[in-house]
C-alpha cells in the first residue's frame, strides 16, 4: 500500500508519567519500547508523515528512541 499524502500520525508522548515513577515511553515493549512500538506501528501504515509529541522527560527521551523518519516536536509547555 502507497503513502496516502494527506494522512498524518501525532503519537502524543509528553507526559511526566507521574505514577510510573520512571518515563512511561521507555517501558520494556517485545523487542522495543512501548514508544518505539508506537512509532514503529506508526510509520508501517499509510501515513504520510509521523510526528512526535515529546516534553516531560525528553532529555532521557531523546538518546534511547530511534527517531529517524519522524518529526519530533517538543513542547515546552507540556505540563
């Protein structure tokens, strides 16, 4: 299946993941992360482009997630 150019995925991934007590994005998934699944899921469909939404925690983010192909946007704000 083609790349349909007016679909696009936002994973939202900026919360503090306050009751985990550790970033939430980077819990154990199969052979990833429970975001590395989500992006990985993400850029196996039709979707034009893949965004990512990170604030809380993306400086632990950020060096552990494979983020090539992806559009990352980090808000600043995200509490």
């Amino acid at each position: 299946m083609g790349k349909s150019t007016n679909i696009a995925i936002v994973i939202l991934a900026a919360g503090e993941s306050s009751r985990m007590q550790q970033p939430k994005q980077l819990l154990p998934w199969g052979e990833t992360t429970l975001l590395g699944q989500a992006i990985e899921t993400a850029k196996t469909s039709s979707a034009y482009e893949v965004f990512v939404v990170l604030g809380a925690n993306s400086d632990m983010i950020l060096p552990q997630s494979d983020l090539t192909q992806i559009n990352v946007i980090l808000n600043v704000n995200w509490k």
